[in-house]
C-alpha cells in the first residue's frame, strides 16, 4: 500500500512542479555574471581584468554552459534513488542517433 502512496504522491509532485514537464535545462549565464562573482569574492585580478582575463572568464562562462544543467529537485532526487533509473537515462541519450 505505501508504494501505491509513494507512486501518487511523485506524480501529485511533479503535476505541482514550476519545473513540469521541463526537468532540466541548460545553465545560462554570461562572462559579464562570472566577472561580478569572481568580485564578489574579493579574487585577485578581478576588480581591473586584463585581456588575457577577460578571454578566460568568456572561455569559462562558454564551456560551463555546454557541461552543466540545473535541474527540478524532484528530477535530481529520482536520479540520486535510482542509479539505474540514471544509468538507463545516459544509455538513452548515448544511443539517441540510432533509435
């Protein structure tokens, strides 16, 4: 019986979600948001950034976009219970081209 109540509380979960049916989409953040937290936290060079500086904060904001993803927490739960639900989740995407 608790497994049919976990099962409809996850759904009721989800249905009630800002994130529903949009459970993980890509980070988005510009150089210019890297560059006021760098300030932020008092790092060195990041009050008068130089070129070379700059290229580094534009590079980084670029690849953490292509590698990181915020996510629904009911989604991030679900993977951290279910390592093969995750596991089947990254097979699927691994073979996307051929199904």
């Amino acid at each position: 019986m608790s497994d049919i109540l976990d099962e409809a509380y996850s759904i009721v979960q989800c249905k009630d979600c800002p994130w529903y049916k949009a459970c993980a989409t890509p980070m988005r953040f510009t150089a210019e948001d890297i560059q006021r937290q760098m300030q932020a936290a008092n790092l060195p060079g990041a009050a008068q950034p130089d070129i070379y500086n700059q290229q580094l904060i534009a590079s980084m904001a670029s690849a953490a976009q292509n590698t990181l993803v915020e996510g629904c927490p009911v989604f991030v739960e679900r993977l951290r219970s279910n390592p093969r639900l995750a596991q089947r989740i990254k097979e699927m995407m691994q073979n996307w081209s051929e199904g």
